[in-house]
C-alpha cells in the first residue's frame, strides 16, 4: 500500500512538473487590436438602428393608444375589441422586438468579433508553443491572483505586431 502511494505520489509530481501554465486577457489583446474600433463602431451603429426602429413601434403604439382614448366614446362595443386587439398586437410586438434586440446585438458582436479571436488564438498557439506552455487561461474577475511572469497576453500583442496603447 506504501508503495502504491509512493508511485502515484511520483507520477503526480512528474505530470506537475511537466506541466506550465499561463494566462491571457483575450478581452484586452481585442481592444489594442486596430480593427476593434470599426468593430465597436458597427456595433453600435447596428444598436441605434435598432433603437430607431424601436421608437418608430413606441411611437406608432402610442398614436393608437392617444387616438383609442379620444375615440372610446363614440365607438361601439365591438369596435372598441377590436382597437383593443390592434393596440394589444402592437404592445406584444414591441415587447417581442425588445427582447429579440438585445439578442440581436449579441449575435452581431459575436459575428464581428469572431475574426478577432481567431486571430488572436492564432497568435496564442505560435507563443504558447514557442514558451512552451501546455495550459493558458482566459483572466476573468474571478482569479485571485496571477503572476505576471505567466501572463502571455503582451507576448501574443507582440507576435500580432501591435503597437500597445496606454
């Protein structure tokens, strides 16, 4: 039984030894990137327009709410339903659109930062085997501490040849 802890006790250590990990801050290697400006502009662009189309909805519900309150009193019962429906049908459509938007942008940032990434895993690869690191790590809010001699994040801005804006 000694023995048996003894060996897995060794081949612990050796795979441990054998083992070099780093971290990356993806997010901050994405922001130096020259492209990430267009990238954040067509975002954002995409969002107004989707904000515009959003008022057009709020706008166009609140000309039949305003135009049902002057009309309620002369209307009869089945035409009051049936401006009740439509006015009904444009509130869910913009509750629908709402939600899709936001959704929406999600899609679109990750389409448009996908090349980004690519490119930056690209680099990752060429400077994790060049170091010799077997294991990197995204940094996230999460980690308590990180020495900064394991972090690779300048090393992969370098090999994309990008100039680092403080």
């Amino acid at each position: 039984m000694k023995f048996i802890t003894t060996l897995l006790l060794f081949v612990s250590l050796s795979v441990f030894a054998q083992t070099k990990t780093g971290t990356i801050d993806v997010d901050y290697i994405a922001t130096q990137m020259p492209e990430y400006t267009v990238v954040q502009t067509t975002i954002d662009t995409y969002a107004q327009s989707l904000d515009t189309d959003y008022q057009i909805k709020l706008t166009e519900f609140n000309t039949a709410m305003d135009s049902y309150k002057l009309e309620e009193g002369g209307l009869t019962i089945l035409q009051k339903k049936e401006k009740q429906d439509a006015i009904l049908i444009l509130e869910d459509g913009i509750n629908k659109f709402r939600n899709n938007s936001s959704k929406l942008i999600d899609i679109k940032r990750d389409e448009l930062f996908r090349p980004l990434y690519k490119k930056i895993g690209a680099a990752l690869q060429i400077v994790a085997e060049a170091q010799g690191y077997t294991l990197i790590m995204q940094t996230n809010e999460s980690m308590v501490y990180i020495d900064a001699t394991t972090d690779v994040t300048r090393s992969v801005i370098t090999q994309l040849g990008i100039e680092i804006k403080e």
